[in-house]
C-alpha cells in the first residue's frame, strides 16, 4: 500500500485524503496538512513511484486511483479527497470509477483532459546528476540549475533527492516510460455526482473555460473558483491563500 502521512485525529467531520503531483510527496504538502487538520483528520499520500512508495512498473490512472481507493479502504472511508495535477487526475478516477469511497472532491489546477506540454525534460535533468558527486543537497542543485528551465523548481525536484543514499526517491525510468499516460487522461464511462471544486491559479492555462463543457459531463456540480496571483504551484505559491480557500468550501 502507499505510504501515508497522518495529521491529526479523527473527528466527526469527514477526514481529508491529499494526493499529490508529479515529483512531489506527501512530505510536500506538510504545512497545509497540518493547518487543515485542527479540525479533521488528514492523510498525505506518497503515489506509487514517488517518496517512500513502492516501486510498480506502471503509472496510469487506473493505477493510482485503485492505490488512493485501498488507502481510503484502510481508512474506513469515505474522505473528502484532495488532488493537485497529476493528483488530480488521479483523484479525478477515484471518484469516477469509486464514489462510495469519496465524500467531496478538490481539483486543483488541473483537468480531465490531456495535455500537450511534456515534463520528461525534468526526468533528463534529474537523471543527468552525478549523484557521486553529492555530498549535500546543495552540490545537486548547482547540477541541476543550468539544466532546469525554472530555477523556482530546483528546490523542489531537492525534495526528493535522498542525500545519504545518493539516490532520487522517484522512480524516474517509469516516470518516463509512463509519461504519456501521465500527461493523458483516461476514457473513463460514467460521472460523478457529488459536490466538487476546482480550485486554479489564476496565472495557470491548466484550466480553461474550453474544458469547462468536459468538467461538467463528469462532474455535473462542479464549481470553479480561482487564487488571484497564482500558477500551477498554488499551493506553494499562496499557501494562506489556497489553505483558506479549502477550509472554506469543506465547510
């Protein structure tokens, strides 16, 4: 089972279950889980291939979702679930395919659609380190920063960097074998009737008002609400922002 990082105790309100994106962890999210989980219990996930997840040979979202449904089984579920990109499509085909298992849901810039954009140049950067060379986190980012076309990701690819190990806590040859299907979204019958949020930057192009027409034949009481000043990273860019915004709408 996925690796999963606890937040506080159960309460009578419905626990919150986080799956995060590409590259990312569960450890990532720490801060907004620990603020939202004066209140509920909160789980962070690790997803297959990332952190300290089991490695599998494949990475679709049929994968990922029956992983978040067996954490959520564990957990005697059902939990408001919160995804972001990668997540969020993740999170996306658990409800679709096990609402029973999902109380609410929480998009975060992202949609059920495919993207053109490829993040395998990140995979090539990572895998271009010279990990016997690292001695502290810091001698792998001068590596990576001439090699990353945005520098503000450089701390964040550092996240998964296990030092001691001299080793990336991602499964990057998966990763890129897989990233097709990372970057698609799966024909997936049926809808989700339950109530959900997506929840953008409004700096971000990951959610148009072109996929709108596709948002809500899965997801007819979807609502849509915007942080002004943010990109994809919302979360790390207006974290007081994007926690308020969460808190509010779970009510």
């Amino acid at each position: 089972m996925l690796n999963v990082i606890h937040h506080g105790a159960r309460t009578e309100r419905p626990g919150l279950l986080i799956a995060h994106g590409l590259y990312g962890s569960g450890r990532n999210w720490g801060v907004i889980a620990k603020r939202l989980s004066d209140s509920r219990h909160v789980v962070a996930a690790d997803m297959r291939n990332h952190g300290a997840s089991p490695w599998f040979d494949t990475h679709s979202y049929a994968d990922m979702a029956g992983d978040l449904a067996a954490v959520l089984a564990s957990l005697d579920g059902p939990y408001d679930v919160m995804g972001h990109s990668m997540g969020g499509k993740a999170a996306m085909v658990l409800a679709l395919t096990r609402p029973e298992l999902v109380h609410r849901l929480i998009v975060a810039d992202i949609a059920p659609v495919a993207y053109e954009h490829s993040q395998i140049e990140y995979i090539k950067a990572m895998q271009a380190v010279d990990l016997s060379r690292v001695e502290k986190r810091s001698d792998a980012g001068d590596q990576l920063l001439p090699l990353v076309d945005n520098p503000d990701l450089v701390p964040f690819f550092l996240q998964a960097l296990d030092v001691r190990n001299k080793r990336w806590l991602l499964n990057l040859d998966v990763l890129a074998q897989e990233m097709p299907k990372i970057l698609g979204f799966p024909e997936v019958s049926g809808s989700y009737e339950g109530k959900v949020m997506f929840l953008s930057g409004a700096e971000s192009h990951y959610v148009t008002r072109e996929h709108r027409d596709r948002i809500k034949t899965l997801f007819p009481a979807a609502q849509f609400a915007k942080i002004p000043g943010a990109g994809h990273w919302l979360h790390a860019e207006k974290p007081r922002e994007f926690e308020a915004a969460v808190r509010t709408w779970l009510g």
